[in-house]
C-alpha cells in the first residue's frame, strides 16, 4: 500500500522557533544530542512497544474475522471502509506534516529560553482548534465520504446499496477517531522530540486492550458470527452499529487521553494560546505546505486504490482482506524500520541542526543496513508461512489461499518500503519539503497509470492486482529515493549497502528451505492439510516454520560474523551480562562500518 507520507532537504536558517534561538548560555534546557546508545535504548524502547501493539492488534483482528468476517463477508468489507475514513481524512490533513514537520521544529525551539514552552502551546492550541473543526465537518459529511472511496452497483462489482448503507451508519461512529489520532500524533511528537519514546509506542496497547474488550463483549451479546457477514438493516439494527462503533472509537480516544495524562513529562506546561504569531509558526507552515501536498497526492493513491478495491467479487478478497494483509506486511515495517527511523530521526535532526553531513550520513548508512538486515529474513518468514498464518483470518483454506495471494503482492516490496522510509527520514530532518512534493507528482502518474490497468483483470483477483500494482509502485519509489538523498547529502556508503543486502538474499533463500519444509510437510499448501484446519494448527506451523528459518538466518549471519548482526546482538547484549560476556562490547548500530 502506497505511503502516504511524504518526503525531502535544505539547510534552511529560517526554522520554526527561530526567534526564540538564544546565545549558548540559554540553551542548557534544551534535549542533548542522542548518542549511539541512546539511539540503541530508544529503538529498544520503541520496537519492544511497537511488538506489544502489534501482537494485541493481530489479536484483535483475529477477533474482529470472527466478529464480522473477512474475505468474502459483505459487512466486513463495509466495516473496513469506514474505519479506514478517520485514518484518511486525518493523513489528508496532517498526517505526514506531524511527523516531518514538528521533530525538527520542536527541537529547534528547545533551544530559546523558555525550553520550547511557547512554540508547543500555540501548537497544541492550533491543531487542537482545526481537527476538532475538521472532526465535526467530517461527521456530518460521511455519506459523501463513503460515496467518494467506494464503487458502488448492485451487479457483483461494487457495494451493493444495503453495504453503503451499513458502511455509512458505521462512517458515524468512527470518524470521530479524527480529532483523536491528531491529539495522539501531536502529543506523540512531542514527546519524541523531547527523546522521551516510550509514552508514544506504548499508548496504543491501551487502544488495543480496550477495541479487544469491546469486540469479545459484541460476541458474546450478538451471537452467531455468521449471520454478522449479512450487511442487511434487520441483521445490522442500530444497537449492533453503535456498539460495534463504540469499541472501534473508544481504544482511539483512550491512546490519546494516556498522553494527555503524561504530558507533565515532557517538562512542558500546556496553557491555551490563540496568539498564533512570534514564534516561527509561519515558517514551520511554509515546510508544512509542501508536505501537505505530497499528502494530498499520497491520499489520491489511495482513493484511486480503494475505488478500484472495492470492484471486487463479493466473493472474494475485499476491503477488509487488503487492510488485514496489510496489517501483516506492516508488522515488521513497524517493529524494525519505524522503530530504528524514529529514534535515528530526533539524532539526524541535531545533525542537521549543526550542518553536519557526515553525522546524518553516517546515520542514514547504518539504519538502512540494520533495517535491511531483519526486513529481508521478515519478507521471506512471512511469504513461506502466509496461507496457514492467513488462516487465522479466515475461516477456510480457499479464503486464507485469497488473502494469501494479496500478503505475496504486498511482501515484495517490504524490504525497499522500509528502506524508503528511512531514506524520507533524511529529507524531513533537513527540513526540504519541495524535493519530495516534485518527487511525488511522478510517482502518482506511475501509481496511476498500474491501478489503471487492474481494472482489466478479473473481479476476483482485483484486490490482489491492486496490491501487486502498489508494490511495483514502492520499488520505482525506493530507487528514485536512494538517487535522491546521495544527491542531497553526498555518498552514503550505498555500495557496502548494496553487498550487505545481497548477503541477506542470499541467508534468506538458505532459511526458506527448511521453513517451507515444514510447513509442507504440516499440510500447511493444501486444503484439508493440519496446518489450515484450524487457528490453532496454523499458528502452531507458522510458528515452527518462523522459528527454523530465525535460526537458519542468523546463525549464517553470526557464523560469518557480520557486523550489522553483531550490532544487534551488542544491544540485547547491553541488558543481559551473560551474554555480553559471550559476545563482548559492540559498537553503535549507526556507526560508520567500512566492514
């Protein structure tokens, strides 16, 4: 799925805060420049809270297939749209300005006298005043929403008119998630540019837990799952949508009030402060335009996505399918590449706080090789295990083999998508915010034109062509990337980047071999086998596969002693003295290595 988040650099002086910049003297309060372990504790931190969400999440959307249903299940589909509406409107607007936008800002106005009190106030102030503006707008306009992202035709090519109906009485209750994410966002960054990650990742466990107990609590009061998949008004009366609604909305507001109640943390005082001028705010929203821009174009991806999406056969892959496979294909993008990329992201902002090329070059060499190095084993675990695991969404072997094929369309780009991430990271941190909206206009006319011709390819594999089209997309995006941040930044170390992924290829091929054993060998590629019998028997065989294939790869990775691998191991090392001994002290992840 194309990312909808934006990317670019230049050493702008005019920075948000930058009238608050006092002489050296004034600037103790600011948040020193992260070292290397810290950089290794930040992305502990944040990848240990990233697994836990993410785990609670595989949860709850095992749930939620048993709920509602998955592939084939009309109500599923009109469920998937319309809590995909908040994300939507939300990223439309804000999305990747938060994030691109605020860390450098932020860390920037630490630096005044008043530690950044001024700056974030108004900031909080402001985007509090728009999105609680735009929620309500929003609300009011779901019909037209669902109208515009999905095809609609009663003839086995569209939402029917009773899915429309159930999607936008569902639109209701989930758009108010709105206003919600953007306090989560807005506070999350704040306390990352502040080098506090943990209030940020560990939020959505709360989010998680609470949509958990609302969804078994849906179960228990409504009965047979099967009649759930009917989209009908005598099966969906407004009792079953508002309840299903509530669940969904209620995890979202409660992630953000955890980080309205920790706020005192970032050492901050939030006071309402509608004097929206003084304090770099017009040169922040100079940056942000652009930004938005590339979101603008990133949300037409997605739109021209979702409408040829839902052309699907009713019957098969649908909505709901795509966003539980994305779900899967995001789950190492999220624990690894977000989780190393935010914390090397506030250090590459000090570098270029600095004008320092080499810090950030150093930095961007290390993350996309640490990165690389456990995307690459991920892709292939997650492809030699995808029709069992998918069993766990589904309710038979013909739909777990549908969304099966969706997971490979998605996996062939995890290694680049991250890698992409990363490389934005550079130009967000450099504060360049054209490069990436010029960029972007290429991309959609490519991304177009590949969505275009999946609407000649039969209704059932839609879903999957879609996909498929996305990731060829992320590849074209990952190169171009690599062209650009060399251009910005000078030589990054790509060629040993390069070496180092093609050794990963290669381990990964040697693991795949005996995780495919086992899961042919549990009946895991045919219908009737252990391995899709059952939740249970397909958790079981990919568990058994993942495991073969971890051990396979990293002894290869240990045995010919690579130094990526032996920074890892030196940060788990770092917490357990046993194996510290074993290993001996290591250097950073982010280290230049001209291994």
């Amino acid at each position: 799925m194309t990312d909808g988040t934006p990317q670019g650099p230049t050493n702008d002086p005019q920075e948000a805060g930058a009238q608050a910049v006092t002489p050296p003297a004034a600037t103790s309060a600011a948040p020193e420049q992260p070292k290397a372990a810290s950089v290794q504790r930040s992305s502990a931190i944040l990848a240990a809270g990233t697994m836990v969400s993410r785990v609670l999440g595989f949860v709850k959307t095992v749930l939620l297939a048993v709920v509602i249903g998955q592939t084939g299940s009309q109500a599923a589909a009109a469920f998937g749209l319309a809590n995909q509406l908040p994300n939507n409107v939300y990223i439309l607007v804000a999305g990747g300005v938060m994030s691109a936008v605020l860390v450098p800002a932020i860390v920037k106005a630490s630096l005044g006298a008043d530690n950044g009190q001024a700056f974030v106030s108004k900031v909080l102030t402001l985007g509090g005043t728009i999105f609680l503006l735009l929620t309500i707008v929003a609300t009011v306009a779901a019909p037209l929403l669902v109208q515009l992202y999905a095809t609609t035709s009663d003839d086995g090519n569209g939402f029917t008119s009773q899915q429309m109906a159930l999607a936008i009485a569902l639109a209701y209750w989930c758009l108010p998630q709105i206003l919600f994410y953007a306090l989560y966002t807005l506070i999350g960054e704040i306390f990352n540019a502040r080098g506090q990650f943990g209030p940020y990742t560990w939020a959505p466990v709360v989010n998680n837990l609470i949509s958990l107990a609302g969804l078994a609590a849906f179960l228990v009061w409504f009965g047979d799952p099967l009649v759930n998949e009917n989209p009908s008004p005598e099966v969906w009366t407004p009792d079953r949508v508002a309840f299903l609604g509530i669940a969904t909305t209620a995890g979202v507001v409660a992630q953000a009030l955890v980080l309205v109640l920790l706020f005192r943390r970032t050492g901050l005082k939030f006071r309402l402060d509608f004097g929206w001028r003084g304090v770099g705010l017009r040169a922040t929203g100079m940056r942000a335009g652009w930004i938005f821009g590339v979101v603008i174009i990133g949300q037409i991806k997605g739109l021209l996505q979702s409408r040829v999406v839902t052309m699907g056969d009713p019957d098969g892959a649908n909505v709901l399918t795509m966003q539980t496979a994305w779900y899967v294909f995001s789950l190492p993008h999220s624990v690894i590449a977000v989780s190393i990329a935010i914390a090397f992201f506030t250090r590459m902002s000090h570098h270029a706080s600095r004008n320092d090329l080499t810090g950030i070059r150093n930095d961007v060499a290390g993350a996309l090789r640490g990165v690389g190095m456990l995307t690459t084993i991920s892709a292939f675990v997650l492809a030699v295990v995808a029709v069992p695991f998918m069993r766990l969404f589904d309710r038979n072997f013909e739909r777990a083999f549908q969304s099966s094929i969706v997971l490979w369309a998605m996996l062939i780009c995890l290694v680049a998508f991250s890698a992409e991430y990363v490389l934005q990271r550079v130009f967000f941190a450099l504060e360049d915010t054209r490069t990436p909206f010029l960029y972007s206009v290429f991309g959609l006319v490519v991304t177009s034109l590949l969505l275009w011709a999946c609407t000649a390819v039969p209704s059932l594999w839609i879903v999957a062509a879609a996909s498929l089209a996305v990731s060829i997309a992320n590849l074209i995006s990952c190169s171009v990337w690599v062209w650009l941040v060399r251009r910005k930044i000078g030589p990054f170390g790509f060629g040993l980047i390069a070496r180092r992924h093609v050794q990963y290829l290669v381990y990964a091929v040697a693991a795949a071999v005996p995780g495919a054993a086992i899961v042919w060998a549990m009946g895991g590629f045919v219908d009737g086998g252990f391995a899709t019998t059952g939740m249970a028997p397909g958790l079981v065989t990919s568990t058994l596969a993942g495991a073969a294939m971890a051990l396979v790869y990293f002894g290869l990775l240990f045995v010919t002693r690579n130094p990526d691998f032996r920074s890892t191991i030196d940060l788990v090392a770092g917490r357990i003295p046993a194996l510290a001994r074993f290993t001996g002290r290591g250097r950073s992840v982010g280290a230049s290595d001209k291994g």
